[in-house]
C-alpha cells in the first residue's frame, strides 16, 4: 500500500467570502512529489475550504493508501477523531442540539474517499513552525486572491 503525507489548508476572506484551498502531496516513497493543488470558490466559508482542501487530497489519489493528512482545522479532525461524525449519522445528519450538520455534502463526499483509504487524521497548530503547514497556508490565500 502507498504512503502519502497530505498538508492541507483552507482560507477565507470573510466568513462567508471568497475562499481557497490547498492541498500539498508527498509520497513516502522515491518518488517526486506532486504539484500543490489548489482552488477556491468567490463565496463560501472556511469550513468548507477545509474541507474542500481535504476531499480534493484524497481524491488525487489513484490507490488506496495510507494517508497522514496534516491539518490545522479542529473541524475536520475532530469530526474524525473524537466520533462526531458517527455521532451526526447516527443522528440522521443533526448535531447535539437536533440542528442540521452544516456542509453534509462536503462530508458525505469526504466520508466516501477516507473509505477508499486508511487515513490519520493529524492535527496541527495553524501559523506556528510547521514549515508545510506554512506553505499550505500560503497557497491557501493565493488560491483565495484570485476570487477577490
């Protein structure tokens, strides 16, 4: 099975506003990584670029891999790592508080392609020392820029 090292990154001018994603792929084998991707949309939300960022990485993915994809949105890893989202489809797509889970499509779609891999969630400080997570960031707003 492949590795992958994924750093993904979204941002948004205005909340909502136009918005960007990044995402950076690095194969843990010999091979050269691949080019950043990137997009965006003129009116959107964070949340949804983070998403976005995540559920085009995995998409770029030909085979199914292990994936350690990086990201500073508490959203998305917390959704996959502390049950949220077992907790939401149990609930037929309603939070805690019986309102509905907002960017069900982005998650039903992000739902299907970590099932087509074995993905870690990892977590990581946004705008402090992780030099990746920096340059994710950076493509991020760029990716934003031309939507403004």
């Amino acid at each position: 099975m492949n590795e992958v090292t994924i750093y993904t990154d979204g941002a948004c001018s205005g909340n909502p506003g136009p918005g960007g994603w990044a995402a950076i792929l690095l194969p843990d084998d010999d091979s050269d990584a691949t080019d950043p991707l990137t997009g965006g949309e003129p009116h959107t939300t964070n949340n949804r670029m983070e998403l976005t960022a995540a559920l085009e990485a995995l998409r770029a993915l030909d085979d199914r891999s292990q994936v350690a994809l990086h990201t500073d949105s508490e959203y998305l890893s917390k959704a996959f790592n502390e049950g949220w989202l077992d907790s939401w489809q149990d609930n037929n797509w309603q939070t805690s508080s019986n309102d509905d889970v907002k960017n069900q499509d982005l998650w039903k779609a992000l739902l299907e392609e970590a099932d087509r891999h074995e993905v870690d969630w990892v977590w990581v400080k946004g705008h402090a020392d992780d030099e990746l997570n920096i340059m994710a960031d950076e493509l991020a707003v760029a990716a934003m820029e031309q939507f403004k």
